[in-house]
C-alpha cells in the first residue's frame, strides 16, 4: 500500500534554532514529492517541489532534500522564527496514476 | 497572485441538512480537487474533476456528491450530514493534475462542524 509517513508527530524547538523533520514513503511508482506549510486554520502553502533526479532544493530558510534510492525526504528549517509554527505535510505523487498521497504531517511550535 | 476562495470559513449545520460548500478558482485551471482533513490523518481525497460537467470519486465519497457545472466553480455537497463529516474541508485546483511539477493551490478551507 503506498504510504507517506512523517516523524516527529510535533515539535518544540526555541527561535532560532535550527530542527529537520523526516518524510519516509512507500509511493511507487514517483512522481515528485512536496513539501507544504499549513498553518492553523489556513490551506496548505507549497514550499518546494522535487522530482526524481533532484536532491536538494531551497526556499528561502527551509531546505528540502530527496533520496529517491531509500524514498526519505526531509525539510531543514534553519534559524526559525515564531511565524514557523505550523504544520509541515510531505506530499508524494504516485506517478501515472495522478494521484497525491498525503503524510499526516508534523506539528512544529517554535517557541521566543 | 492565484487564488482558490472557498465561500466559508466556518459552518455549523444540523444534521440530516443539506450542505454546500462552494469553491471559485481564477487561474483558468482544469483540474479541481475536494479533500477533508482530520486531526492524525492526511488530507483524503473526496471527488475531483478534470473538465466542465466531469467529476471522478476519490478515496472516500461515500455520503458526498459534486457539481462542476462552470470551469471556475466546483461545489462540494453533502447530502444528508452526519456528525461523522464534522471536519475541515479544502479545495485545491491545478493545471496538469497530481503528477504537475507546479503543484497544488489550496484554498483556506471550511471548518464545517454537524451537531
């Protein structure tokens, strides 16, 4: 059954520290795997978007990285802020099948 | 800036009621999408539609219905509610569906609470 799964559940971390949070799938075949902010209340907000052949992408102070060999991402959030607080939701297309299978996210607190 | 406007922000309803719940895009896209999302879960895909007057069932239609009756515009529609539906609901619209490497647009979502 293809699967996204996200560790931690939550998080707290102190502002300006740095923190990862994990992405594992099952999804095959892949299409492109993404990454998207929700905050409390609101839609989710994309970050990035990464294909198969890319391994690294940024925006802005959230660093995305695929390993398409082991199907684990991860987004590194550096120097957070308060307006970090959120929720972080991975999001893996199934390829051929035009279809998104959702990670049930991380909650991230940043705290001053 | 593109926008996906989804008419409420919250809803309560009683249940056994007839609800709609309107989604508007204004990007011109083809492809329209309604979700719900529960606290632990991913958001689950209830109907989607790639054209005018077209609609295809996702994961969980069941108790659920939809109308695309103009390219801009999809309507969620929950029949009879139930306590069960109590959840947020999000519209998402895209123009080359799952697999396009510019993603989704979400709108803010409808808290609709069935008491």
């Amino acid at each position: 059954k293809n699967q996204v799964e996200q560790s931690p559940q939550s998080l707290i971390i102190l502002e300006g520290k740095n923190c990862t949070l994990q992405c594992n799938y099952t999804v095959s075949p892949f299409s492109n795997l993404r990454w998207y902010k929700q905050d409390t209340g609101r839609g989710p907000v994309s970050l990035t978007i990464m294909t198969f052949s890319e391994n690294t992408k940024s925006n802005g102070r959230y660093t995305a990285t695929l390993d398409a060999d082991t199907k684990q991402s991860s987004l590194h959030i550096t120097a957070s802020q308060l307006s970090d607080s959120a929720s972080y939701i991975c999001v893996v297309s199934e390829g051929g099948y035009n279809k998104l299978i959702f990670g049930a996210g991380t909650r991230l607190a940043v705290h001053p | 800036d593109v926008k996906v406007t989804q008419s409420s922000r919250y809803l309560v309803k009683r249940t056994g009621e007839k609800v709609f719940l309107e989604c508007v895009q204004d990007m011109d896209h083809e492809n329209m999408f309604w979700y719900r999302q529960d606290p632990g879960l991913g958001l689950r895909l209830i109907y989607f539609s790639y054209d005018v007057k077209m609609k295809e069932k996702g994961d969980i239609p069941e108790g659920y219905s939809v109308s695309r009756e103009k390219k801009e515009r999809f309507s969620l529609i929950l029949e009879s509610a139930s306590t069960s539906q109590t959840s947020m609901y999000l519209c998402a619209s895209s123009s080359d569906g799952a697999s396009a490497n510019y993603g989704y647009t979400f709108g803010s979502g409808t808290r609709l609470t069935v008491v």
